[in-house]
C-alpha cells in the first residue's frame, strides 16, 4: 500500500507527479501514479509507442487528439494508443489525474524503463 503523500514526487513545469508504483515493481506492465496541475497547464501534443492512459479525479481538462479538443470532466476515462497523437490542457486549479504511463514517461522522468 503506498499512502496519499508516498510514492516518489517531482515537478513538472508546474505539475506535481507522484509515482505510486514502478514498472519495476509490476514485473514491468505498468507504472501508475497521479499528476496534479493548475488551470493552464499544457502537456503539448505528443505519441507514444505504448499505450497511456488517464482517469480524470477532480478538475477539468481539454485532451488533445488529430480530430480536435474533448472536455472531460471527473470520472472520465482516456485510453491512448500507441502512435496517437495525444497531449491535455488543464482547464481548472488543483485538477487531478491518475495516469497509468508508458515506458518512456517513466524513463524520462524518474529514470527507470
């Protein structure tokens, strides 16, 4: 179990990330964690080669796909798959997401793959 405030933190231009579990510790399926931003936050428009995923807690987003902008809202849902092209803006303070991450993510920002 891994507590509110645990898992391993950084800032990401404004963002808080907490990692909650390490691919390291899932036999390398997934890392999870959450990500906490003010209105204004922009993850530009980027691909993976895995897939990704988010599920909005609290606050509001706009997520960026090739067809445009969708709003989402608390208890909505995002899948991404590998090659999509794909990023968020956040529409409100203090919104939050759990995000479940590629590889690469977890390699770049807490320097495991």
């Amino acid at each position: 179990m891994v507590p509110t405030d645990g898992g391993d933190e950084i800032n990401f231009r404004g963002a808080v990330i907490r990692r909650k579990a390490a691919r390291a510790d899932t036999d390398g399926a997934w890392a999870i964690g959450t990500g906490r931003q003010d209105a204004g936050f922009d993850n530009p428009r980027h691909t993976h080669d895995e897939f990704e995923a988010f599920f909005v807690v609290r606050g509001r987003y706009a997520f960026y796909t090739d067809e445009g902008e969708v709003n989402a809202g608390p208890g909505t849902f995002v899948l991404i798959p590998p090659g999509a092209t794909h990023g968020f803006r956040t529409e409100e303070d203090e919104s939050e997401l759990i995000c479940v991450w590629p590889s690469d993510v977890e390699r770049n920002f807490f320097g495991a793959g």
